[in-house]
C-alpha cells in the first residue's frame, strides 16, 4: 500500500515538499542545539521544562484521542465510525510519533537515550511513559495498517487484530495517565501535584483530538472524493462537547480548591498565569486567549442547532483546540516551574531557534500524517460503496 | 536471455560497487602509519619497573572495559581502591592516576584513537593533562 | 559518543555471532573481564551511615565568611560562572531565610535571623524525589545517604530538576568549559559536559581520601583563625556521637519543606545560642 503515497497530485507533492522545508530549518536548527546545547533555547535553572516538552504533553492528548472513535465502534458497534476510525488510528500514529520527537529533542545528552533501557529503572515514571508510548505506537501502526489492507482486498482483517483492538483501548488511557503520572507526583510542585490531574488530561485529551479530527475529516472532504460522511462528524462532535465540558468542570475544581482554601503555594501558579505574580505576567495574555477561546467554542458546542451546522462546529473545534494547545502545551508546564522552589520568579519564553525546532517536529508530524492519510483515502476511494465490518 | 530494466540493474550494481570499495579505493596509496604511543614521560621515567595497572597486552586490548568499570566503580560503589592481578594496589581515577604516568595524552591516547578514528568522550569532563602545543 | 557506539557494535556483534554458535563471544561479554582480583574503599576513606549537615548562620560573621566557604567548593569541582542566572550552576549558594524556608515565613522573626543570608545546597535527602523519578539510576542513594550523582550515565532529561523540592540542581545548558578559566581548572577534578545535570555530592571524592566536605572544612578553618566557633558541622546522624549529632543535641534546628517528607539531611541551626 505504501506505493499510494508515492503518486499524487501537483497539490499533494507542493504540500510534501512543503512540509520537508520546515522538518529541514527545524533539523538545521536542532543541529545547532546539538553541538551548543540547550541553553540556545529559553529555558533556565528555574524552568527546566519548555516548550519542547509542553508540546510533548498536548500531543499524547492527540495521541490517546483514538480511543473516542474506537470504543463506539468496537464496543458499541457504531457503525457509522466504520470509515473514519482509520483516521483517527493514523493520527494516534503521527501523534505519538511528534511525542517521542519531542522527548527527544528535549534530552540534553540525546545519544545516550538507550540509557533508558539499558538500565530500566521501574520506579521512574518516564521509564513507563516511554513502555507505555513506543507500545501504543505499535498497536496503532499495527492496526490501522492490517485493517486498512483487509479493507482494500474486501477480507476481514485477520483473527488476532481484534486482540490488539481491545488492549489498544485501556493503553490509550495509559498512555495520558502515565505523562499525568509524570507531574502528578512531584512533591513541592502545587499547580501540578494534584489527583484529579490524569482526569483533567484525558477530558482536555478527549476534547482536543476529536476536535482536530472534526477539523481533518472537513479538509479531507474538500481536497479528495472520500468523504468521512455527516453523521459521523456529527458524532465526534457530542464527544468533543462533552469531554470539554468536563474538562472546563475539572479546571474550576482546581480554582476551587486553590482560592478557597487559600493556601499560597495553591494559588501561586494561578496568579502567575492569570493575572501576574510580583510583577512577572508574560503568561497571562497568552492564558486568557485561552479562556476566552474555551468560553466562545462552549455555547457553540453545547447548542444542538448550532452545532449541526458544520462551519460553526469547525469553528468551535479551531477554537477549543487553540485553547488547549495554549493551556496543555504551554501554560500547564510553565506555571509548574513559576513560583520556583524558593517562591521566586524566573520567566520562561521560547527562543526562535526553539520554535523553529518545534515547529520542524509538528511538520514532521504533519508528513507522517500526510503520508499516511493519502494511503487511507486512496484505498477508501477505490473501495467507495463497499462496507467491510470489522 | 533478456535481463528486464538491464539498463537500471548495471547502473545500480555500478554504483553499488563504487560505493563498497570507496573506503579502499579512497586510501590507496596513503601511508596508514601504525601508532607508536610514546611513554617517555616524566613520570614513567621515573619508574623502576616500567608497568601499567595491567599487563601491555590486556591495557591494549581492554583498557576501554576497564576504564568503564573503574567509572562504575568509583562512582556508583565509592569503591576507589584497584588491586590488579599482582595484588597491587591503585587509586581509581583516569585524572590522577592515568594520566599522571600518562602526561602526554597527544602523543599516547590520541596516537591510536586517531588511527582507529575513534573519539572517546572521556575529555569532555575529564581534564586532559597540560601539555604544549606540538 | 564511543562508548555508545561500541555497545551498539557489541549487541551488533554478538547477534551475529549468535547465528554462528559463538560462546566464547557470551563469554567475553559476560561481566568481569578484568584480571583484578578485587576492588575495595580506601581505609582512609570515611565512612558513615547517613551523612549529614548542621549549619549555623549566625556564626557567619562576614561577606567574606561566606564567600571562602562558596568558593571552596566552588574551585575544587570546577563549577563555571556564566555571570547569568539562567545558565547558573549552584552546589551552594545563599539565599535569605524567607526564600530558603517559603513554607515557615515569619513576618516578627528576630531581625538577625531576617537579615542573615542562609546557605544552601543538596539536602541529601533520607527519601529523595530526583533519585525516585531518574529513569536512567544517574543519580542514586548511596549506602551512607549521599545522593549521588553519575555524570556519565544522565541523558538530561532534567526530571530530576522538576522532583526536586529545594532548587538544589542545575543543567549544564552550555559547555561549562566556557564559563571556567583554564588556569581556575583543578586538574584533579572533572568539569561535567553539555546536557548533563549536577548538584553537591557531599565531596565524595574527599571522604574517598579521609577529607570532610571542602565547605565544612573551610568553614572551620575560618573559625580556628579566628577563634570562635564554627558555621558548619559535618558527621553521621546515626552516630550519637558525632560532631553534627552533638551539634543539634544541644541547639534548636529546622529544615527546609520538611513536611514533603523527603527527609532532608542538612539541618540549620536557628537562634537560642548554646549559653542562652
């Protein structure tokens, strides 16, 4: 099937080579941070943690978003998931494939990465998160792939995909809890030690993936001739809806918790990101862009009529994902680092050498998705009209 | 007999072969000299029995295995003390016992590293002893 | 960079030679390939089962004081000054009481305390949250309670700078070799590399010789030169005996965050002298 991503149209390889241009300054780029080492990037003594690994944390999101479109349809026999569960299997793909991108080029010593299983260490978290993500990027590999080319022949995939299928669904889980897990349990880190904090990744998970495969299905439908369909869209829109509301419903109860008891290290990183702490608030437009994004996609989501209108549904999910992708891919790590250890404040802000890194892992993303989008629409345009149950 | 895409299979097996024997090709007529290490410094000098921690042959072969369990060692066990085969004893350190005999890194170490085209990262933390440039 | 790729070539090799029935390949990757008949500590070396540190500010009695006690430190692990915060590397520094106790402020405490600067560094903690979250054992807990840190096994993931709840790491964001003079290098000592994280180790390497920590030791020396009694104490908190035991037995004492319950190892000495 890999020939399909070989021939295309003129629009297809301006996109590819596109996308090439930026993975090549983002590659240059981290080559230069290879040899000079971090400190080209924003990062500091204080906030050990930037960008890189901000974007690491949404994208697991993404990744673990499969799942929305693979229990309806295995375990409830939602059918109408049939034609687009591929899309959302290949996603997780290029998602998780950003996330191991990321962790990598935010290792200070990346050659010796194997350390990690050379010496597996069980009690690190980051141990596990590696376990958990290099397995989910299998099993999504492996299960799109056989049960996309079962589709193309017309055969049912083989026996032992429906396994995979089933643990896929747990370990979509594992993989949010486990990077959960790896702020969670940091002692002295108030905004981040917190029980409810896999809870509110998962909903800000199960919102912000869906939202960005409502988006892709749309552009799929208007670039080639295999259409993801109404009703299913329709779909991923209630889950997106209600895993924001939980998601909204979480981060009050974190408010809550910080401002009544009013407990300082509760509220430190809040103020620092909402409104400024000691004078320090480089945050906080970014954040109530943020709020604001998450206020307007809310009503626009919530209300029936205007959410089966397909451009105000597109445009809740360009919101509510821009929304996420601020408080999950910067705010979250950031405000874990601000006030530091001694209640001081150091600011964090990305370098554009840094941004150029990041952006060259979202295009490389954005190929392998690319990639392997066209393998799936291709089959599927060849197989219109032909509905195989798996 | 016809071979399909004749044309493409010769070109690949031409350009497979360039590029296998490239490395050979390429060193034709260089005079690959063999490494002689020097140990003529001071300090080894000054010794009355010329011998390492280890015998010649086991330093040349292992001395990479042995400086990486002297690291675990020192480090990870706090074990400092080295007792080689003939019950004597040494401190473990690449520093301050190493290259206190061996002073002349460049024309020691770097002799046969550059021949092997080799390049520990041991000198980006551990300081290499003061020597001139030659 | 070698010594990543001769592992690599090893697994290489040895798959291969696998195929071909080789055991005398297992043989020699099997553990201990040296003639050494055996490996032990130093007898000098001291040894305790849970090192500790009890720190009197109020015996500090000048800039000065405690400048001799930072740079001791300072010069013999060949720590780099990049004369910015963000690329800072600290094993000890000052701080004032407000920012070295964030969860103990007190606007009516005793103006000496308030003013003086309190040292800080690694609490060598009894449970400590960096060793529980390295994920590749580069930083660890010895027997006698130091955590340790091996420089050549960190890949820089920095976990261990967010676990920890004292600031006590830093990351070498640049090649420390930049922001150290040549002729300021102890030769006796290692620099660390690019991407790798560091913080006091307790000076290992002098309690591997019979020396205390560099700090304690300049510290004390201040104190004979002057006669008087000395900022900083060393020993086994296991031991009743001991200088540090003595020490806290007789004078009140805190530590930082003790209610994360990591157990910090370094106790400070607040008010209330000996006579009071």
């Amino acid at each position: 099937m890999l020939e399909k991503a070989l021939q295309g149209s003129r629009k297809y390889w301006t996109w590819i080579f596109f996308l090439l241009l930026i993975v090549g300054n983002g590659f240059i780029n981290y080559l230069y941070q290879f040899k000079h080492g971090l400190g080209i990037t924003g990062m500091s003594r204080d906030v050990s943690w930037g960008l890189y690994i901000g974007q690491f944390t949404f994208l697991v999101g993404v990744a673990a978003s499969a799942v929305m479109l693979v229990i309806p349809h295995y375990l409830h026999d939602f059918k109408k998931f049939g034609k687009i569960v591929i899309l959302g299997e290949f996603l997780a793909v290029a998602a998780v494939t950003m996330c191991v991108t990321f962790i990598f080029v935010d290792l200070g010593q990346p050659m010796r990465v194997l350390n990690v299983i050379l010496h597996p260490t069980p009690n690190s978290i980051l141990f596990w998160d590696a376990v958990v993500l290099n397995g989910y990027l299998g099993l999504n590999i492996v299960i799109g792939w056989m049960t996309l080319s079962a589709d193309r022949k017309g055969i049912k995939p083989p026996a032992w995909v429906k396994p995979l299928i089933y643990v896929s669904i747990p370990w979509a889980f594992s993989i949010h809890t486990v990077t959960a897990f790896l702020y969670a349990g940091l002692p002295g880190r108030h905004f981040w030690l917190s029980a409810i904090m896999a809870a509110r990744f998962l909903a800000s998970a199960f919102a912000g993936g869906p939202a960005l495969l409502i988006i892709l299905s749309l552009i799929v439908r208007k670039l080639t001739k295999f259409d993801p369909g109404k009703e299913p869209i329709q779909a991923v829109g209630k889950i997106v809806t209600y895993a924001m509301i939980a998601n909204v419903f979480l981060l009050g109860l974190e408010f809550f918790t910080a401002f009544y008891s009013q407990i300082p290290g509760e509220m430190n990183s809040f103020k620092y990101l909402y409104v400024g702490f000691e004078g320090h608030d480089k945050l906080v437009p970014l954040m109530w862009t943020s709020s604001i994004l998450a206020i307007v996609s809310l009503p626009l989501l919530i209300v029936p009529s205007w959410r089966k209108k397909e451009g105000v549904l597109a445009t809740a999910c360009v919101a509510l994902f821009i929304s996420l992708w601020i408080d999950k891919g910067f705010g979250l790590v950031i405000g874990g680092f601000v006030p530091n250890p001694f209640e001081g404040v150091t600011e964090y802000w990305p370098t554009l050498r840094e941004a150029s890194i990041a952006l060259g892992v979202w295009a490389l993303g954005f190929l392998v998705l690319t990639l392997l989008y066209k393998i799936a629409i291709t089959v599927r345009e060849q197989t219109a009209g032909i509905e195989i149950e798996h | 007999m016809k071979i399909y895409d004749g044309g493409k299979i010769i070109v690949g097996l031409i350009v497979f072969v360039g590029l296998f024997t490239f490395p050979f090709v390429y060193n034709i007529g260089k005079a690959n000299v063999m490494p002689e290490p020097k140990i003529n410094t001071p300090a080894i000098n000054e010794l009355t029995e010329k011998k390492c921690v280890e015998s010649k042959q086991f330093m040349r072969a292992e001395h990479m295995q042995l400086l990486n369990q002297w690291r675990d060692w020192a480090v990870r066990k706090g074990e400092r003390v080295y007792v080689n085969s003939e019950g004597k004893p040494y401190t473990i350190s690449l520093q301050n016992t190493c290259m206190h005999c061996h002073s002349n890194k460049k024309e020691f170490c770097d002799q046969c590293h550059n021949y092997m085209a080799v390049n520990p990262y041991c000198w980006n933390c551990h300081i290499a002893p003061k020597e001139k440039e030659s | 960079m070698s010594m990543n790729r001769r592992q690599f070539l090893k697994i290489a090799g040895m798959s291969t030679v696998l195929g071909l029935g080789g055991v005398p390949v297992i043989n020699l990757l099997k553990g201990d390939k040296s003639e050494a008949s055996h490996v032990f500590v130093n007898e000098k070396a001291l040894t305790a089962k849970r090192w500790g540190m009890a720190i009197d500010v109020s015996k500090f009695r000048t800039d000065d004081d405690y400048k001799k006690v930072i740079h001791a430190c300072n010069s013999i692990h060949n720590i780099p000054d990049f004369g910015n915060s963000k690329d800072q590397i600290k094993w000890i520094w000052t701080d004032t009481y407000e920012h070295t106790f964030p969860t103990q402020p007190n606007e009516f405490i005793e103006e000496s305390v308030k003013e003086k600067p309190f040292v800080l560094l690694c609490n060598h903690c009894e449970n400590p949250p960096c060793v529980r979250v390295c994920p590749t054992k580069a930083t660890f807990k010895r027997k006698d309670g130091i955590v340790m840190m091996d420089q050549h096994r960190c890949i820089g993931c920095r976990f261990c700078m967010a676990a920890c709840p004292f600031g006590a790491r830093s990351f070498n964001y640049k090649d420390p070799r930049l922001g150290l003079k040549p002729e300021d290098e102890n030769t006796q000592y290692p620099t660390r590399t690019i991407g790798v994280v560091e913080k006091c180790t307790f000076c290992a390497e002098r309690l591997s010789k019979g020396l205390i920590p560099a700090c304690v030791e300049a510290s004390q020396q201040i104190a004979k030169d002057a006669g008087t009694e000395a900022a900083m104490y060393f020993g086994d908190l296991d031991d009743p005996s001991s200088d540090v035991r003595k020490v806290l037995a007789g004078r009140y004492s805190i530590r930082r965050k003790p209610e994360l319950g990591t157990g910090p190892s370094v106790f400070y000495i607040i008010g209330g002298d000996k006579n009071a």
